[in-house]
C-alpha cells in the first residue's frame, strides 16, 4: 500500500514537471479569476494595495485581458502623463473601486486612460488613477489622505466614483467606518491584511498548478453568479439614520473640506447600475427597483452633504435611446458582470473629460 502511495505521488509529480514545461514552451499565460489577491497584497495603509509592477492575466467568461500595475501598485497608466504632477497645470485625482481600477478591460482602455487621450495628451494635463479593488469610500479617503492631500493645490480636482456597494464596504471592509449611538463616526482598521497564502503564492509562481487552480476557481465563480442571480431580494429601505449613509455623508464631507481649504474642486460620480442603463441582456425588475432605490439614497446624501455630484446615468440612457431599435445596439457592460466594457470606459471617460471641461450637453442636444 505503502509503495502504491509512492508511486502514484511520483507519478504526479512527474506529470506536474511535464506540464510545467510544455506550458512555459508554449507560452502559457499564467492567469487569474479574482483579482483581489492575485494583484494585490497585504499592506498596513487600508489592508492591502496593489503589488507593485505585477503583470498577469485576468481572465473570465466575459473578457481575456492583460493587466499591469505601475511601481506603486496603482493600474498602470496607457498613455503615461504628459507631464509630471509638480508641473502639470491641470491635475486630476481619481478615486474608486474595481470600476476605477479598471476591472476586465485592457491597458490603455480605463475611463481614466481615455481622460488622458481625450484630453489631448497637453503637456499641463495629469490625471492620476487611485482606483483599488473591493474599497469603499472610508478606504478612499484613506488613499487621498495618504497620497494626495498634502499635494493638493489651487485648480486641482479631485473626482471620486461610487457605486452602490459602497454602502456596505463602508460598514464591513478591511478598513471601515463605526458609526457611535450619537452619530460621531471614526475609523477602525485595518485589523487584517489580504493574506498571501499557499493558494496565492502556488497561482504566482506554478504554471501548471496555476492552470489547475484557475480552472476551480472559475467554476466556482460562475456557480456562485448563478445563485446570486436567483435570489434576488427587494433592497431594505435606508434611512438618513442608518450608518450607511451616516458614514457616507462624513467622509463625503471630509473629501469636500479638504479639497476647499486647498483650493481644489471635489466631485463624486455615480455610477448607474446595469438594469438602470438598459444594458442588462435579461432585464430584471427587482434589481431595476434596487438600483433605483440606492440611485435615491445616495442622491439625497450627497445633496444633504453639500456634495457636487457627476451623474452617468443620463449620457448612457441617451445612448441607449439613440440606439432605439437596433439590430445590434451598443452594449456598455459585460454579459454576466456589471462592469463596464471598453466601450462603457470609452463614455465615461469622453463625458468626464466634457466634465472638465465645463461641456456635459448630452449628445442630443448638440
């Protein structure tokens, strides 16, 4: 029994060895499904950052991409800034989750790459993307602070995007925001870093484990998307009471006085939800009503907060009514993701650049 064990253990390995080879000759990609921890590791700022000058392939039913970070572990800029952030004139800092981040698209191809392109490559512009997957606002803020506060100055704008899950990031993330009896919020965390366990460091560094593991993980992601998908629940009704906007409005707030006191202009952009930009391929009414209904609450936050708000929803609603009919009609977001697709990126990145630079008619109207 003992040598049988043995034996089938070499056999493996053996076979292992072989298929390491063979892939590497081949030129074999090693590649991720979930990106959290294939590009990010552990750091003490908000829990984790991207690793820095990491490369790898980020790969679903829905795209086949390569991504690449910079040496601060922030997705790498394509086409890089034409001028360097001391003696750009026009500087615009950019802060949000995976949408931010970039999440399925190529190089070159984030709303913040198109900001850059449209803006005419002028060697006064510099935008700056501080996109960081699975963050909230609370975390956000935590870069800006880090990053880009100290820096700021007259002119400067600083644009943060948000999405619905936010809400609850804000409550439950690496790094999050406690909302006491008496309303006072403070900051706690992070008291746990993204670990860089065995699974991690295997997928890095093995190809043919690396294929393996990619396989599991990506029949667990769309086994878990399925089931997500049929159960949704109406959204419960929030109130200007509950934490959630509480902690939303506070660091909204902070995000506004600090860029105020340095003369910088501050703007959050929201982001719609995919039933809301008709870009669903089976509508679905019950998440329609739930996007709907955090479309509301986070409009009165940021109303209640003072907040200057850049609202997506209208320029993809024109779009998608200027495509009436059509046989084949633009999509904006991948299939079984609610991500924008490059063509998503490219409108969002056109209209916040028309933003910039105080034209946001809609296409229609022009």
């Amino acid at each position: 029994m003992a040598r049988s064990a043995v034996r089938i253990f070499i056999a493996i390995i053996i076979v292992l060895a072989i298929a390491e080879v063979a892939l590497r000759a081949l030129g074999y990609e090693r590649s991720y499904v979930n990106p959290l921890h294939s590009f990010h590791v552990g750091h003490p700022l908000v829990g984790y950052l991207g690793k820095p000058g990491f490369t790898g392939r980020f790969r679903t039913p829905d795209f086949d991409v390569m991504i690449s970070n910079g040496p601060d572990g922030f997705r790498l800029p394509d086409p890089m800034p034409a001028a360097d952030p001391d003696s750009a004139s026009r500087r615009v800092f950019v802060f949000g989750d995976s949408f931010t981040w970039g999440w399925g698209v190529p190089q070159g191809t984030v709303y913040t790459d198109v900001m850059t392109r449209t803006l005419g490559n002028q060697n006064d512009s510099y935008v700056k993307n501080y996109g960081l997957n699975a963050s909230g606002t609370v975390q956000q803020y935590t870069l800006f602070e880090h990053y880009v506060r100290d820096q700021l100055r007259a002119g400067d704008v600083v644009l943060v995007m948000f999405y619905r899950n936010d809400f609850n990031d804000n409550l439950s993330g690496r790094q999050r925001a406690v909302v006491q009896p008496d309303g006072a919020v403070t900051r706690v965390g992070p008291d746990e870093l993204l670990g860089d366990g065995l699974k991690d460091a295997i997928k890095t560094h093995s190809y043919a484990l690396n294929l393996l593991l990619y396989a599991a993980d990506l029949f667990k992601k769309i086994r878990d998307q399925a089931e997500a998908e049929s159960r949704v629940v109406a959204l419960a009704q929030l109130s200007e009471d509950d934490p959630e906007i509480i902690a939303l409005k506070h660091f909204l707030t902070a995000f506004k006085t600090d860029c105020e006191q340095r003369g910088a202009r501050f703007a959050i952009i929201y982001k719609p939800g995919k039933n809301e930009m008709h870009d669903a391929v089976v509508p679905n009414d019950s998440l329609l009503s739930n996007e709907k209904a955090y479309r509301a609450v986070f409009m009165a936050a940021a109303e209640s907060a003072g907040v200057e708000v850049i609202d997506l929803l209208p320029i993809f609603e024109t779009l998608h009514n200027q495509a009436g009919a059509a046989a084949s009609p633009p999509r904006f977001s991948f299939e079984h993701d609610g991500h924008w697709n490059v063509e998503g990126h490219r409108v969002a990145g056109e209209f916040l650049t028309d933003w910039l630079r105080g034209n946001t008619a809609r296409p229609d109207d022009q």
